[in-house]
C-alpha cells in the first residue's frame, strides 16, 4: 500500500512538472528582431604583409690577393670610414709562381747588360761619325727599355714575395673598407685562408658594411593582392624588437615575377623606411607592413553581419521590415567590405529598417518551479 502511495506521487509530481513547464514556454514572448538601417562612410581594405627590415646596401670586402688572414682590426658592431684598414693579409708565395719571376728577373738582368754593352759600342761609334743619331738613339731605347723591364720584374717578385713594393703608399695586402658604415659581419678569423676574386672565383669575404641609417621593408605579397600596389604607396611597418612604435615607409619595387612557396605564388615587394634618430634599427629585425590596397570615400554601408546569402545562388540579401515586425527580402549588390562593413552598390535606401537576424538573446536564469517547493519537505 505504502509502495502505491509513492507511484501515486511520483505521477503527481510529473503531472505538475508537466503543467509548469507548458505555462513557461507558452508565456515567453516570441522574439522581436531589432533593426537598423544604412548609413554613409568610409572603407580602408588593408593588407599585412610579413618581412623583414634590411640594409638598403651592403657591401662585401674581398681581398686583392691570396692569403692567410693575419690581423684584424675591426669588430662586428664597429662604425668605419671608406679607406679605414679592416683587417691585414700575410701573403704564402705560390712556389711555381715565385720560381717563373724569378726566371724573368734572370732574363732580364741578361738583357739590360746586353743593352748596355751595346750602349756603349754606339756611343764610341757616333762619336767617330761612324753611325748616325738614329742608330745611336735606337741603342740608347733598347737600354733604357731593358732597364725599366728589369725593374718591372723585380716588382712582380716582391709582390709575389710580400704582397707589395717596398715604398709604396697603398699595399695589396691590407684590406680597407671601400664604403662607410656599420661593420654587420666578420665571416672570417685569425689564420683563415682568403682568396681573391677571379673568373672562376668569387672571393672571399672579409667583412660586410652596410649603412644602417638606410633601412628598406623586404615582404612577399600575394598574388591575389600584388595587383593593387603602386609605387608611392604607404606602408605602416611594425617591427617586433620594438614594439609600439611605427615607421613610415613608401613603397619602390614590386618584383615583375612570383615564386612559388607553399603552393601560392608570392611577389616581393620593396619599401624605403623612414627611421626616427632616436631608434636604432638593427639589420634583419623580422617586421609586418599594413597598406591600403583599396579605399572608398563617402559611400553607403551597412553591417556585415546583417548581410545573408542565399543557399543556393549565394546571392546577397537583407530583410527589410515593411510593417510591425514583419520582413521582406531584398536582393542586393554589394562591393567593397573590410570585414566589418559592406559597401551597397544597389537594391536598399537609405530610410529601408534591415533587420539584425542574427541576434543573440541573453542566457536567462530562471528559479526553480514552485511545483517542486510543494515536495522539498516530503518524505519518500
């Protein structure tokens, strides 16, 4: 008995629940859809690109012979001036090299006393009259010619030797930096072999100089996007090492051919960059460039996000409300849009009520239904 008594009142208890929850939905109020309506304003569509910041130049310094680094005078960091001694090379002579200068300076020593003992025979024959001026101006040529080729060989064994001519005011074998600058990079240390630049070599680098008050935005741009760049366009660039702060830049080069990376294909693009004195910018900092690529003035707008598209056409449309909370589709065409607001082309005025269709309705708390108070104190 007691057992029919407790389903007895389980089924009232549902029956209650029932009855109360079918009065709460039933009493809610059916939603009511807020409006707005178009207004007049302006579209910026910006693109980011990412990149880097760059020296506009740098330059590399390349020895003028063969060699063994011997001294360096400079570190990375260092500010240096065109002409300044960078770093000093101790020449290692090739030996076949040395042995074929020593063999001309030997060919040549022959020839000039050879010159001279003929110098000499003409000088005592013109003064007898029995050779002319010319003879004896031909003798006197091939002596002093002699002489002249026997000092140029002796040079090219000195330099082979030491990597210059005793005397001279510049020397092969210091390197000097032919621009002014910021020492970037030292490729090379103490003791490291160097190689002049040639026709089938392209040298080794002993240091890199840039200018690091000329500074250029290097970035890729997609395809998809290159086409709306012009040279002079601006560019806010946005560096990491220094946040905050941003930088002016003008655009000047858009590369004329892509490459492909990751299956899309990216342009670069060059940017002169306007550096504030008091910042120092350091070469490589990685950095992001905002541009407009496209911008409309004073044009009619609404919300994105009041914006629908049909299933199956995709064409765009709004609702516009023609009476109390009642709404007609209208077919519109749109234009420009930076993700927040659309540009109307056609098909809506400006008085037109659309309606926000997706709005949200705030999450609700509601008690606890009085059908259950009536057994809180009940025992089962």
């Amino acid at each position: 008995m007691k057992l029919k008594n407790i389903w007895i009142l389980l089924l009232i208890l549902a029956f209650l629940f029932a009855i109360a929850y079918f009065v709460r939905t039933n009493s809610e109020s059916s939603i009511e859809y807020d409006t707005t309506t178009a207004y007049i304003s302006s579209i910026e569509k910006m693109t980011v690109v990412t990149g880097k910041v760059i020296p506009e130049d740098e330059v590399e310094i390349k020895p003028q012979l063969n060699g063994i680094i011997d001294k360096i005078f400079v570190e990375e960091g260092d500010t240096v001036q065109n002409g300044q001694l960078i770093a000093l090379i101790k020449v290692v002579p090739d030996e076949r090299s040395v042995y074929a200068a020593q063999a001309q300076v030997i060919a040549a020593e022959l020839n000039v006393e050879n010159a001279e003992r003929q110098i000499k025979r003409a000088e005592e024959l013109f003064a007898k009259d029995i050779i002319s001026t010319q003879d004896f101006e031909d003798a006197k040529l091939s002596f002093d010619t002699a002489k002249e080729n026997l000092t140029a060989s002796k040079n090219d064994l000195e330099i082979l030797r030491k990597g210059s001519v005793s005397g001279s005011s510049t020397a092969n074998t210091n390197i000097r930096a032919t621009v002014s600058g910021t020492i970037l990079e030292i490729p090379v240390k103490l003791g490291d072999q160097v190689i002049a630049a040639n026709n089938f070599n392209e040298g080794t680098s002993v240091a890199i100089i840039a200018d690091l008050t000329k500074m250029i935005f290097e970035g890729q741009v997609d395809e998809a996007e290159v086409g709306n760049l012009q040279d002079g366009m601006s560019i806010i660039v946005n560096m990491a090492a220094i946040p905050g702060e941003d930088f002016d830049a003008k655009l000047k080069f858009v590369a004329p051919k892509g490459t492909e990376e990751g299956g899309a294909v990216q342009f670069k693009i060059e940017a002169d960059i306007t550096l504030n004195k008091d910042t120092f910018v350091r070469a490589g900092y990685s950095a992001n460039g905002s541009l407009v690529i496209n911008q409309r003035n004073d044009i009619m707008v609404i919300p994105e996000s009041v914006l629908q598209f049909d299933r199956r056409t995709q064409q765009p449309y709004v609702e516009i409300e023609i009476s109390d909370q009642k709404f007609e589709r209208k077919d519109i065409t749109i234009g420009l849009s930076d993700g927040v607001k659309v540009e109307v082309l056609s098909g809506i005025e400006m008085s037109d009520k659309i309606k926000i269709w997706n709005k949200t309705e705030p999450i609700k708390i509601e008690p606890e239904d009085s059908a259950f108070d009536e057994f809180d104190d009940q025992d089962f």
